[in-house]
C-alpha cells in the first residue's frame, strides 16, 4: 500500500447489506459479469460490525473485513496506533484519526457518495460519516425506495469525477441491496434472499460504467459492510450476532489501462 497511495486513485465501494452466501453463488454461476475482473474472486472475510454505522465506523479508520482464517492479518490501511498487531510493513499508515482524513493529507480529494440513511446528512449522525470527506453527495434517489438507485449515484459520481483534478479518494455507499429490495424481482411482494440476489444482479448490470470512470491506475477495494437474515434461526434484519450478519464478501483488485488485475 505504501507504493499505491499517492499514485493511484482509490475507490472503495461498500455493498450495503450483501450477504457472502448470495454473492458466492451467483458468481459460481457465473451470474456476475462485471463486479470482479476475470480472476479475482470473492474472499469469505467477517465484518467488524453487525450495522451500517458501526462497520463504516471502523473501516473508515483503517479495519476492513477480517478474513476468515487465524490471523493476525496485515492491514491495508492502518492509523498510528502503538502496539497494533495488524499494522506489518506493507501497511500505509496515516496520523489521523481517520483514512479521509489520512489520505487527504496524502493529497487525495475525498469524496463520498452516500446511499442508506446513516449518510443522508438529515440528521447530526446522518452527517457523521459523510462530515469525514471533503465533499459528500446524498438526495432521496440515492437511498433505498429507488429501484434505480445505484444509476443515479453513478451519474452523481461521474460529475465528481468530471472535475476534479489530481488524486481522488471515492466512496460508494451502494443502498440497492438494502431492505426494501422485492422491486427487483418481477412479482415479488416482499423482500426475501432471491430478491437479495435479484438486487445484486441489478448491481452488477451497472458498476462497469462506475469503474470505468475511474482514472487508471486505480486500486478498487469492493465489499460489503454487514450480512442481513431473511428468517434464519427466526431473525429478520441484522445488528445481530448471526452468522449471514458477520460474514460477508471481500474483494481489491487494480484498474490499470484496458485491463484488471
């Protein structure tokens, strides 16, 4: 990480509420064409928080999903904080109490563009996390009743991106996943985990437009935040200490010109 900040663009796209399960099968069905680039595949990794807030929280300063495996794992990102044990040599480390912060002070334009309601700045904690970048982006067609949402934060993000100029830090709340999301399965009158799965396909129809308004090279990091439960074990929803809570897909990946590694 240390050679990718400050000569590379970064884009971080959070799937808001993606379980691990749905996102595996439909990729070994080969149902997702664009979200990953021909050989990278989605890593099972856990969530540091059953909730929007609280997982943003913490990867915003510098704890991303944990894989899965016995660790320690080495960060990606971490801020200066002595004795950690997940901050090795690779580490980009910022002194900050954050990483828009830390990468705002590497010369990066922050940017976010926000999808569920912890980043609809209507409220003092709605504005919490967006108050973190330099700019942050939020109206009512980004968030969870549009079924075309994701489409209009691309087209939000592609004015950002239109004119700034020098290194750029963007962040992507994607809502689509979110309860309400029987709208993307013709016929459903409620939410369910194939209408989940039904979400994520509508996704991946449109994330290639978002990569390919990234400037190259650009270190992609695409993951989701928490799981959610359609009735397992008698749960709906998450903030809970469930299994499809905690785990959830994980994937980084570099943009270069016309290909992806």
């Amino acid at each position: 990480m240390n050679d990718i900040v400050g000569s590379h663009d970064i884009l971080l796209v959070t799937l808001d509420t993606l379980r691990y399960d749905a996102a595996a099968e439909l990729a070994a069905a080969g149902r997702l064409r664009n979200l990953l680039p021909p050989g990278v595949t989605w890593e099972r990794r856990h969530s540091p928080g059953s909730f929007t807030y609280a997982a943003h929280a913490a990867m915003f300063a510098g704890f991303l999903p944990t894989p899965v495996t016995p660790g320690p794992h080495p960060r990606l990102f971490a801020a200066m904080f002595p004795g950690s044990e997940t901050t090795a040599a690779g580490t980009w480390v910022f002194d900050a109490p954050d990483l828009p912060t830390g990468l705002a002070r590497a010369g990066y334009h922050t940017v976010c563009v926000g999808g569920v309601g912890f980043f609809n700045k209507r409220t003092p904690l709605g504005q919490a996390l967006p108050s973190l970048f330099a700019e942050s982006h939020w109206e009512p067609e980004f968030g969870v009743t549009d079924p075309a949402s994701f489409e209009h934060q691309i087209d939000r993000g592609a004015e950002v991106l239109r004119r700034v100029r020098g290194r750029v830090f963007l962040f992507v709340n994607v809502s689509a996943l979110h309860q309400p999301n029987h709208f993307y399965l013709p016929g459903a009158t409620g939410d369910s985990l194939e209408s989940h799965a039904a979400a994520l396909r509508y996704v991946d129809r449109h994330i290639g437009r978002l990569y390919g308004l990234m400037r190259r090279p650009c270190l992609v990091i695409v993951c989701s935040d928490h799981g959610t439960a359609y009735g397992e074990g008698g749960h709906t929803g998450h903030r809970i200490g469930h299994e499809v809570v905690w785990t959830v897909p994980y994937a980084e990946f570099v943009l270069e010109d016309h290909a992806a590694v």
